[in-house]
C-alpha cells in the first residue's frame, strides 16, 4: 500500500509536522508499506471494530481495548498481470505491461492504534484487521480513453530519477478516475434516507503512477506474482471537498461533520456503512463503473 497522493501526505503531514508536512524524501521515492493479503474481504462484508493497545493524551501507560477513532481510506488498487523473477526488476518502460485492472480500495484505519504504533516503522495492527475491495478488476485495455498524463509537478519540485521517468509515464501515465465517499448510519437507513457524499477525488491527482510504483515495488529485485494487489494510498485532492479520509475531513474530529439525520460524526461509529464509487466518463466513449466498494463497522 502506497502513500501516492501528495494533497493527503501533506494534510496528515500538517497535522503532526506542521513545520514539515513532508518528509524529504517524499517527492523522490513512492512511499509504502506491506500489508496483509489475509484480510482483504469483498465489497459488502461486515467490519469488526478492532482491539488494540492505544496511549490517551496525557496518560502514563497504555491501555488495551476496542478502537475509538475508526477510520476509512478512499484508494484505488491495481492487480498483477504477470510477475517478475526474483533480482529482475521491472522498468518504467515495461511496467504497464505487468498491470491487468484496477479496483476500488477501502483501506480501514484505526487511527488511534496507529498514533500509539506507527513510529519508527509505520502501520501495523491499526491496518491489517481489514481492506475492502470493490467486486470485479477493471482491466487498462477498457481504461485507455481515460488515460491522462503524470501528475504535474510544482516549480521547484524534483523531477523522478531515471529509473522512475520515461515519456510514456509522463504522457499518459495517469488516469481520470472520478471517486466518491458516502456515509449511511444506520439511523439513515432507518429513515431510508439516501447515503451522504461526503468527498469527492480524482486518481489523476495522484503524485506517483501506477507505473512508478510497481518498478519502484521491484527496483530491489523483489518478484511479484500474478494475482497481487497494490493500493495507491489515500486519494484526496487540493480542496476540503476532495480529502479521501475522516482524519483529514475531521481535521481530527476537530471539526466534526453533521449529517442529514443530525448526527455528528468525527470518526466512523458501529453500524456505519462506508460506500466508495469510482466511474469514468468521457464524450464519444461509454462510461465505465467499478461497482460500489462497501462495508458496515460492527462492534
């Protein structure tokens, strides 16, 4: 799982970095971690709420019980074609040719598991309990009219190595994938009122392509198998309207969102159910959906 989108690296960065957003080596390398293939379940299988060990504000030991402050991750995965051999990398050049389709990703996130974990080595338990995924692979052959150029850097920012760079990438290396959060509680199913949009983001706003992160993925000779799935990371945009998570909607849970119903939310409560949609559109060609990535939090 990636860390792809410089519009969310910086809003969470904002948070616990305010002086550095960024680290320094975000703008040259597509940051990520490993997650657990056990538990990705399909779209519409309930979410337990995690256990986990966590440090309130201003307490002297940890405590160990349910998560407080559950999260989603709006995120777009993309599946292996064909692997690599061990100590054979794949290049820019020949990356899209190992890629076969593209999903929608809900990375769920318990975010007070992760405050206490994530340092010095990142997430762990606060990720691995569940990861949707949205019911069936778009493949890139049925995305090429919606294929769009790299994200297009700042004045100032480094432009990729070598080893990451090539004029396919920079020219069509992205794609122009529209994408939506919406919120049920079960009070608005109840009431049979209509799921809340709660953002809305574009996968072409992504810093890294999906290219740039499967040669980077193999850069070290790692081999990948047919079959595997890579995440982009949080896919939020430059506006309030576009952030992909509570964390960064929330500024967290400072700025709670009221909903249809009343009800507050600063993070996901039990029988919440998350519904991400993705969808590509274009004059002159058929608009083609990923189906609906969904999940209801249990306690």
């Amino acid at each position: 799982d990636f860390y792809a989108s410089v519009y969310h690296a910086t809003n969470i960065g904002k948070m616990f970095r305010p002086d550095q957003p960024l680290m320094p080596n975000y703008k040259w390398i597509p940051i990520g971690y490993h997650g657990r293939a056990s538990s990705i379940v399909p779209s519409g299988s309930p979410i337990p709420r995690p256990s986990g060990q966590t440090m309130a504000d201003g307490a002297e030991a940890p405590t160990f019980g349910l998560s407080k402050v559950l999260d989603y991750e709006l995120e777009v995965g993309f599946f292996i074609r064909e692997g690599n051999e061990q100590g054979q990398p794949v290049s820019i050049a020949e990356a899209e040719n190992h890629i076969f389709g593209l999903c929608l990703v809900n990375d769920w996130s318990a975010r007070d598991i992760q405050r206490w974990e994530y340092q010095p080595l990142g997430p762990f338990l606060s990720k691995s309990f569940a990861t949707t995924i949205s019911p069936w692979i778009v493949t890139t052959e049925a995305l090429e009219p919606f294929r769009v150029p790299a994200f297009q850097r700042g004045d100032g920012d480094p432009q990729p190595l070598a080893y990451l760079d090539s004029p396919q990438n920079r020219e069509r290396g992205g794609f122009d994938i529209k994408l939506e959060v919406l919120i049920a509680t079960e009070q608005m199913r109840q009431q049979k009122i209509a799921p809340h949009r709660l953002s809305s983001s574009n996968t072409k706003d992504l810093y890294w392509t999906f290219a740039q992160m499967l040669t980077h993925h193999t850069s070290n000779g790692c081999n990948l198998r047919s079959g595997d799935l890579l995440a982009s990371g949080t896919v939020s945009g430059p506006t309030k309207d576009s952030q992909g998570s509570l964390i960064e909607l929330t500024e967290r849970g400072a700025q709670p969102i009221t909903l249809p119903t009343g009800e507050i939310r600063r993070f996901l409560e039990n029988g919440d159910e998350v519904i991400l949609r993705g969808y590509c559109e274009r004059e002159g060609f058929r608009r083609i959906g990923f189906g609906e990535c969904r999940g209801v939090i249990v306690g």
